[in-house]
C-alpha cells in the first residue's frame, strides 16, 4: 500500500527513476482509488438536491394512510 514515506520528503531529491519506480509500485492502488472515487460520484447526482419533511405521526393518523 502506498506510504507517505515511501516518497523523498521534497521533490527536489526526487529523481526520474525514483518517481518512476514509486509510481510503477502504486500504479495499481492509485487505479482502484481513482475507479472509487468515479463510483462513488455515480452513485448519487449532486445537481439533483432536495430537501424532505419529515413528519411525525400519531396512531390514529397513522391508521388513516394505511
């Protein structure tokens, strides 16, 4: 799994092979984590908002709508 501290702390020390060689080991997670992500964008559409009332309802009212 991808760590923080697999990667150089700044990105002046990083080199291409080092870049290359993290990205090529996380290649997979940074996949998974990206196809999540679009999921969960599919999931619900966000221009769509509403807000619902919620009633309470005693028994004898409650007895009405069934």
């Amino acid at each position: 799994m991808a760590n923080k501290n697999d990667m150089p702390k700044a990105a002046s020390n990083i080199t291409a092979a080092q870049a290359k060689e993290w990205y090529e080991k996380n290649h997979a997670i940074i996949e998974r984590y990206a196809n999540g992500e679009n999921a969960f964008k599919q999931l619900r559409d966000f221009t769509k908002r509403s807000a619902r009332t919620i009633s309470t309802f005693d028994k004898e009212t409650l007895r009405t709508y069934l």
